[in-house]
C-alpha cells in the first residue's frame, strides 16, 4: 500500500467540525432502548413496512433525527453513530452545507432527465479533476444496485463478451445481476446464477486459502487459480472481473496490499476488464475518493455510491476514457440519475470533503483506531482479528484463535449491548462492522470504542471467558 504522508489536521479544525460531540451529554440513555414510543411507532409502521435488515431486527429502535455523528431516537435517547445509515452519512448527519445545496436544487429545478443542467456540467468537471488516471465518463444512478448493473453493461459493451467473474462473499446489490456475482444466496432471486456470472476465491489476509511455505498469504496462487478457472470453467468468453476492493456486506475483509496491482496487470495481460464496485469504499470512506488509490491501481470501470450524495439517492458510473462510448451503446440514462438535487447533493460533499481536508482526516482516525483495536485485541481472547483502512473498520470473534472458529452469538449480543449503551451500529455476525462518519473527532471515535470493548468484556464473562 502507497504509505500516506503523515497527516496534521488543519488547527481550525475544531471550528470545521460543525456537528462536535459534547460527549459530557452524548450517549445519553434516558430510557432503556428499545423504548416504549420506538416500540409504538415500530409496531405500526410494521404493520405495512416489511423486509427489514437484519441490524433493525436486532434492536428495532425509531430514529427521529440526527446532527453530526449524534443520531436521537423517539425516546429522546441519543446515540454515537457507528454506522453512518450503512456507509453513506460520511460526512455525519445533515450537514448545512449539503442539505442547502439540496434545499436550493430543490427550490429551483427538481428534475429535467438527462438535460444538461449547470450543476450536473460543474459536478461532471469536478469528478474528472479529481479522479486518477482518465477515468472521465459518467452517467449517474439512483442506486448502488442500478449503478452496478450499468457498469455491467458498460463491461459487456467495451469487451464485447458476456462472462464475469466476481469474488467469494462479495456484495453488488440485489438485482439478479448483482445477486448472480454476490454472496447473496436465495431460491427468490432465481434458482441458478445468470449466465456467465463466476465466482471465485480472493485473498482474505485473516483467513488465507493458499499460503506459502513461511505461512504467509500466497496471492500468487490465487491468480494461477484465476488463469485455471478461466481456461476450464468459463466457455471462454470472459469480459473481466467484477470485485469491491474491501468486502463491505462480508465483514470488512480487506485483501493482501499486492492483490490488486497483480490482479491489474493480469487482467491487462489477457485483455480483461477490470471493474471495481465502491458504492460502499468510496468517497472518503477509507481516506481517498476510491479505495483503489491506495494501491495505486486505476480500475476501468468503477462504482461511486453512499457518501457521493451523504445520503440523498445518488450514484456515478466512472469509465476510463476509451470505454466512454459504450455507455451510448447500453442506454444509460435513467429517470432520476442525474437530477438536479441528486448533483447538487454529490458536488456539495466533494466540496466539503476538499474544504475540511477529510480524506487525510479519516486516513488519521482509521490509524488512532486500529491502534486502539489491537490493544483490544490483546486483552479479549475472543478478538481473533482486527482491521481498518479510513473509516472502515472490523474486529473479528472467534471462539478459538487457533481454530478461528466464528463467534456468532458473540457477535450478537455485543452488537445488542453496546446499541443499548448508546453506540448505533452494524452487525454482521461474528464480525463487527463500523463505519463512523469522516467528521468525527477523536474523542468521540475513541468513546465508541470503549462502549464495544466493554461491551465484549460482558459477553466474554457471560460465555465463561473471563
């Protein structure tokens, strides 16, 4: 990975971040959630509202609004957010500098399909500034999903071929395209994958398949593995690889610092396409506008989506400049991509992202917190792994750090009983997720820190650990 220089936060940054957290009076849990108004108001909404996430079902609390990194619930209990609404409040909860841009947008020029319009001209320029290499055609999206599914397109246009290959417990949405080169398994999204959707295994630093004779993790067997598997198991009409380069809906499984400059040139020297899917790792999640950059690799299509917009609906297909035309041979406009509030939304977080220096800032939080994991990690037996890149960060239980055997239930009742100390959240099974907004300061990062650490020391005695 390309070392980032070390990073000194502006001296005004205190006055930048306009969403501080007193932690003198945040969290503050005044009634034991789920309370008796979260529950009234849950009750009735789920009468008519179904389908939920798993982290809902697991702590049905009712949010009423938010500030910053501090979400309040209808009970007046209010919360430090970890979660960031499932990675797209990035720059915390109703940022004044974006929701006027909407509220502006809105006030003027609410949609005009895909007419050129001021604002999506300026957000364009912006985009192709500060995105590496030639990465300057866009079309927009209103979803992470939708975005996907274009860039498929786009894939199968630019290559002429229809095969992909995607990763193990990789996530791309829940159309039938995405689900077919997803971990996603259910007989109601269709009984066989679409064809020409492959699946195959990417390096895991915590849980290798293949290693070398030192222990180490071997990724090049994993891209000898990929020639084999393109060679017998496609009909040899491949168009390229479809992968997130940190597995989000998988537990924050980040791969080996050589995987993909390696996988790049292995898709070049084959004529392959690569594709990177960071509707969840973009946009300052990780400290750069991709995550690719931190390995200095220039993917050649890739998926912006979740902090673009900080929350409001709105996502980019970014291609590198010979794939551009293909986006006239796929259709690709969409009734709401590219709205007037959807741009005004996405150049509204850059801008704020470029003004408050927040790509080094989360660089500064992921290192303070990956610091404070491994301390952790060396007081409680059942933290088998931990890890963070930015804002994105995971620890790992097990049940035993030899077998590595997931801690399931573990992961459960941690995640119930530090929502309960006022720590809004992500689970993920035995693997707790946590993606707090790039604006948060260090203190408050650290308090939510210690409320999963004491939190794992409850289940750790409850489980016979300690």
């Amino acid at each position: 990975m390309i070392e980032p220089p070390i990073y000194q936060p502006p001296a005004d940054f205190r006055t930048l971040d306009w969403g501080a957290t007193d932690l003198n009076k945040v969290p503050n849990i005044s009634v034991h959630p789920p309370g008796p108004a979260s529950k009234s108001l849950h009750e009735r909404c789920t009468k008519h509202f179904k389908g939920l996430s798993g982290q809902v079902k697991l702590f049905p609390v009712a949010f009423e609004s938010g500030k910053g990194c501090v979400l309040r619930d209808v009970d007046g209990n209010e919360y430090i957010d970890f979660s960031s609404g499932i990675y797209v409040t990035t720059l915390g909860h109703c940022h004044p500098k974006i929701s006027e841009s909407v509220a502006k947008a809105a006030r003027t020029l609410m949609n005009a399909h895909d007419f050129t319009t001021p604002v999506k001209t300026e957000l364009v320029e912006k985009l192709a500034e500060i995105l590496p290499g030639d990465l300057n055609g866009f079309q927009f999206y209103d979803s992470g999903t939708t975005a996907v599914e274009a860039g498929m397109r786009v894939m199968r246009a630019a290559s002429g071929k229809g095969e992909m290959i995607s990763c193990f417990y990789d996530y791309h949405g829940k159309t039938y395209g995405g689900v077919s080169l997803g971990h996603i398994r259910s007989q109601v999204y269709g009984r066989v994958r679409a064809p020409g959707a492959h699946m195959v295994p990417r390096p895991d630093v915590y849980r290798p398949m293949w290693t070398t004779e030192d222990g180490s993790i071997d990724t090049d067997a994993y891209l000898r593995f990929y020639d084999q598997y393109i060679d017998k198991g496609t009909v040899g009409d491949v168009a390229g690889f479809l992968l997130e380069p940190i597995q989000g809906w998988g537990g924050t499984i980040m791969p080996p610092d050589d995987f993909f400059p390696k996988l790049r040139r292995f898709c070049d020297e084959r004529g392959l396409l690569l594709m990177i899917d960071e509707v969840l790792t973009s946009w300052g999640r990780t400290g750069k506008w991709l995550c690719m950059e931190h390995w200095d690799v220039v993917p050649d299509i890739v998926t912006i989506g979740k902090g673009f917009g900080n929350g409001f609906p709105v996502t980019c297909v970014a291609v590198r400049e010979p794939y551009m035309e293909s986006f006239e041979a796929i259709s690709a406009s969409s009734s709401y991509g590219g709205n007037p509030m959807a741009c005004a939304a996405a150049l509204a977080s850059t801008q704020v992202i470029q003004e408050e220096q927040l790509n080094e800032w989360a660089i500064h939080l992921g290192e303070i917190a990956l610091k404070r994991m491994q301390e952790m990690q060396s007081r409680h037996p059942i933290i088998g792994h931990v890890r963070a890149l930015g804002c994105l960060m995971g620890i790992e239980l097990v049940k035993d750090r030899n077998t590595k055997e997931p801690f399931d239930e573990a992961g459960t009742l941690v995640y119930q009983k530090a929502f309960a100390k006022g720590l809004a959240w992500i689970p993920a099974g035995h693997i707790l997720r946590m993606s707090p907004p790039i604006v948060m300061d260090e203190a408050t990062l650290m308090k939510g820190l210690d409320i999963i650490e004491e939190s794992i020391g409850e289940v750790e005695k409850e489980f016979g650990y300690a």
